[in-house]
C-alpha cells in the first residue's frame, strides 16, 4: 500500500483528505506542523510521496521540502496551497517539488497527480545523448563527467524533452505538464527563461544549441544526435 505524509494545519481537511486518501487506497500519516513533519521525516524516509501544504504555523512547505531532497531526491512531492501566484509556484518547483495543486480541488484530479507521480517514479531510466547524461534515477546530470547543477523546474524541463527525443514538445504542452492542468500560472516569457538557463548549463554554445532546439511558432525539441 503506497504510503504518503501529509502536511496540513487545517483540521477539516485534514479529515477529509484522509478519509478520502484512504478510501481510494492510500495508507495516510498526517503532520500539522514543519516540526512535526520533519520529526517523522526520518532516513531513509518510510513514505512513498509527500503532500505539502505552504503557510504552516511554525514555517512553511518548502522548508520541509529542501530538506527532504537534501536526502532523498527521487521520492514524490506534491504542493497544496490556497495560493497560486506565479512567484510560489516557480519556488515550489525550485525548491524540489514534483507538482502543485490549487485549493480547491476536486478529490479526483488530486489522486490523478498522485497516480501520475507514482508512475513517473517507477518508470524512471537513464538517458544518454552524446557526452549528456540523465539519470532519471538519481536525478543526476552530467556533461563530459562532469556535475550539471540544475534548478528542480530546470531538471523536470529538461527530461520532458529528453524522454520526447525527436518530438517537437509544444510550448502549451511544456506548460501543462510541468506545472498546471490549464498551463495558466507560467506564461511564455518565464519558460523562455527556464529554457535559455537551461541552454547556458548543457550547451557548448548556448548561442548555437545542439541538443536544445527552437520550432519557431511551436516549441522546442530534443536533438537526440550526437
């Protein structure tokens, strides 16, 4: 039975969120509390996905989230916040989170995540193009040997494209599945940021892209040659 932690200082959710967890066949342990979170966050971590609300009352979401990926980087997290402003949601993302849900919500589109989460964990795979590496397993980067330093949203970007070799990867499409549903909440000049810091971490020539490519009036996709 999948076993997930959630984070979350309101009562009433808390109750339903359990109830409704555990009804579609999730084990749920709950913690009100960063401290409380952490206090049972223990190493190697006894869960198989983490839900996160943001404000708690001694701290907030992401707190417990850098430091989790401090020692795990492959388990599942998802964000529950009220809020869902640009900025929080680039820093959930940054800070290690796999993905974000907005209150409301329905139960249903909560579990798909869930699902979608598990799945993405279990059918994790190494990817090599040329002197790049992806272990999607240790979610680990490296070019020519050496440690590419990325961003969570910098990771989940480039493995999308990678994972879709070949494919031109619409911008839409990026939008939808990297951080919402509707796409609504990153617009195009926050990607094309995240792609030309991409560019400038995995390029010889960021300037002239080999492995990262523009489709003009489309996307972008992967060049799987070396």
């Amino acid at each position: 039975m999948t076993k997930i932690l959630l984070l979350e200082d309101d009562i009433s959710l808390i109750d339903g969120l359990t109830y409704s967890l555990e009804k579609n066949g999730f084990l749920v342990k709950t913690a009100r509390t960063v401290q409380d979170a952490l206090t049972q966050l223990t190493f190697p971590i006894p869960f198989d996905l983490l839900i996160l609300d943001v404000t708690l009352p001694d701290g907030t979401g992401f707190l417990v989230c850098e430091k989790v990926r401090a020692q795990d980087k492959r388990i599942p997290i998802l964000f529950l916040t009220a809020s869902d402003e640009e900025v929080n949601v680039i820093r959930g993302l940054d800070s290690g989170g796999d993905d974000y849900v907005t209150k409301p919500f329905k139960i249903g589109e909560l579990c798909s995540r869930i699902h979608a989460l598990l799945r993405r964990t279990t059918n994790a795979a190494s990817l090599t193009f040329g002197n790049l590496s992806i272990d999607t397993m240790a979610n680990h980067v490296t070019v020519d040997g050496r440690t590419i330093d990325l961003t969570k949203a910098e990771y989940r970007l480039l493995c999308l494209l990678a994972q879709n070799a070949g494919i031109v990867v619409t911008r839409t499409r990026i939008l939808d599945e990297l951080w919402d549903h509707s796409g609504d909440y990153v617009d195009d000049n926050t990607l094309s940021v995240y792609i030309r810091r991409l560019r400038e971490k995995i390029e010889p020539d960021p300037a002239h892209p080999h492995y990262l490519l523009t489709v003009r009036g489309f996307g972008y996709k992967w060049n799987p040659q070396n």
